[in-house]
C-alpha cells in the first residue's frame, strides 16, 4: 500500500485549525487572531514547534500501522503505540522546553510542572491528533483491498472467459479435419471451399482477440459450421435459418451463440424430415433472441460429455458477461430438443 503523506497533512491541518485554533477562536471571541501576525519570533518558532510535536502523533501513528498492521500481534500493537505517544511528548518537551529555552530563555509550561502533570496534559492532544493517522490508515486500507479484490475478481474474470472460450470447438475442428481429408483424398469439388470455411472458423475462434464482434461475423460463422457439419451427414435434411435484425449495431462476445449449434450439430439428428435443424437470430433494440431447435435420438443425452464447452459451460459464460441480463432455457421432450438464449443490452 503506498504511503500519502500529502493527504494525511491535508486531514492533519484540518483538525488542528478545526478542533484547536478555530475551538479558542469560537470561545474567546477574538477573530482577529486567526491572521494575525506573531508578535515575536519565539512566538512564531513555538507555534511551529506545536504544530510539528502535533503532527507526529498523526504521521507516527499513520507509519506505525502501516508498518507493522498485521505483521504482528495486538500486545504489539498497543505497547507500540504506548511508545509512540511518550516519544511524541518527549519530542515537545524537548522542542518547547528545551531548545527553545535555550535560544529564549523562555518556557512554554510553567517550570514548576511536574512531569507526570506534563504527560497527563499532553495526552489531550494525543486524544486529538493519534485517531487522525489511525482512521487515514484504515481509510487507505480499506480502498487499497478493495482496489486489491477487484484486480484479482477482473484478472481471475478474465482468466476464466479466456479459459471457457478455450474450450469451444474440440470436437468440431476434429470432425471437420477428417470430413476435409476425406474430401481431398478423393478429389471433391467441394474440399477448397471447405478448407477456406476451415480457415476462417480457425481464424475467428483461434486468433480473434476482441472483446465485442459484430453479430453479423458470429452469424456468418454459424452458417459456415452448418455448412461443413454438412459434408458429415450424407442425408441432411436443410436447416432452417431465420434471421431477423432490426436492429444492425448488436455486438456480442465472439463464440457466445455457436455452442448451442455445435450441441445441436454433435448430438443432434440432422437427417430427420420431420424436424430439421431449425436455427432461429432476432433482435431488437434492447433484446436479442436465439432459438436452436433439433431432433434428438430418444436413447441418447445431449449433454456435452466429451468435454467441450457444453451447456454448463456456456451458462458460465453468460453469467460473467450478462450478469441479470440473460436466460437460457433449454426444454427436450423425446424427440426434440430446443434451446433459448435471450440477451439484454446493457443500460445506457
């Protein structure tokens, strides 16, 4: 934690002309005192040598906690503090009864004081000036942690996004790989479009490092992954997708909607007539909506138990980057199985 010096002299000259020079002010009624000029130099050189015995209360107690707070124990603490406070009244003594008298022939208490009756009233002011260190530091402390948590929440936040992203695609970029290598071992047609659709899901998902996309590269995404998981099913059935934007300035995380196509592709039965793979984009000003829905074989889960980013996995993700601006509803009956991502953009 960094040490400010230059605050805690503002909150230390705040309290002494607050609680002592405007305190006598208020009381004796003489104003003029405020800005008046000193009548001597003894006079001045006292008022410094007060104002500096004062300040080490404030800046001794500021250093102390910040030196040895919670590094040692509470016995600690206080006898420190026990030390600091008599060395602070010795600083005085010395300064106004000592050097000064020396130079004056002047003292600021009455030379019968005994000490014991010195210390008891010099411990006013320690009253006065030691909590103004002590609630500066744990002011300080209190924003340096909360400073501290944040850091580590955002660094960890973005570990962990960084982490889930990772995941997306395994499973894919595996089967497409052999549908391709297929494709060019018998001289299809077909295999450089599919590389260059290869190419550009790599780039996107692989090297893309933006916070935000346009939605119009995830969707164009969406349909090349469903025209490459096509070179896999020999019958597929053509998908459905419908795609209605009224609203064209709709940016989103990259890799945010594709999971729930990958499922749908990966577990899916895309040469089913009766239901086809429907994908369904639509937004708005304030919401977007994104509809999968596909056949599933009734002996099979459509989790994603390989270990890619699976529906847990984009549920944390939506939870980090829409936190209470987002729904996920997933519904399967026997035959189908129907999932519901909906979006609110962040208000203005």
């Amino acid at each position: 934690m960094p040490l400010r010096f230059g605050r805690l002299g503002l909150w230390f000259l705040a309290t002494y002309f607050v609680v002592l020079r405007l305190r006598s002010l208020l009381l004796d009624g003489q104003w003029q005192e405020l800005f008046a000029p000193f009548d001597s130099l003894h006079s001045a050189l006292l008022r410094i040598t007060t104002l500096a015995a004062f300040a080490a209360y404030t800046f001794g107690a500021y250093l102390l906690l910040h030196r040895i707070y919670g590094r040692y124990g509470q016995l600690t603490l206080v006898l420190s503090f026990v030390l600091l406070i008599l060395s602070c009244m010795l600083l005085r003594a010395f300064l106004e009864e000592g050097l000064l008298f020396a130079v004056f022939g002047r003292y600021n208490y009455n030379p019968e004081m005994s000490w014991p009756a010195y210390l008891v009233d010099n411990l006013y002011y320690a009253i006065i000036f030691l909590p103004v260190g002590i609630v500066f530091f744990f002011v300080q402390h209190g924003r340096h942690a909360d400073a501290i948590h944040y850091q580590l929440e955002t660094t960890y936040r973005e570990a962990e996004l960084k982490f889930l992203r990772s995941q997306v695609n395994p499973h894919f970029l595996f089967n497409t790989i052999n549908n391709v290598y297929a494709l060019v071992s018998t001289e299809d047609p077909n295999a450089l479009p599919a590389l260059e659709k290869l190419s550009g899901l790599l780039r996107y998902s692989l090297y893309g490092q933006e916070e935000r996309v346009p939605l119009k590269r995830e969707r164009e995404y969406i349909e090349d992954l469903i025209h490459l998981e096509a070179l896999r099913v020999p019958n597929l059935v053509p998908p459905e997708v419908t795609i209605r934007t009224e609203a064209a300035d709709w940016q989103i995380p990259p890799l945010l909607l594709v999971p729930l196509v990958e499922n749908a592709c990966k577990h899916g039965r895309l040469e089913c007539p009766r239901q086809p793979l429907h994908v369904e984009l639509t937004t708005d000003e304030q919401t977007l909506q994104f509809t999968v829905v596909n056949a599933v074989a009734s002996d099979t889960g459509h989790a994603d138990e390989a270990g890619g980013i699976g529906l847990v996995n984009v549920r944390r993700r939506l939870e980090l980057l829409y936190p209470a601006r987002h729904t996920l509803d997933i519904h399967r009956t026997e035959s189908t199985f129907r999932a519901v991502m909906t979006l609110q953009r962040e208000a203005k």
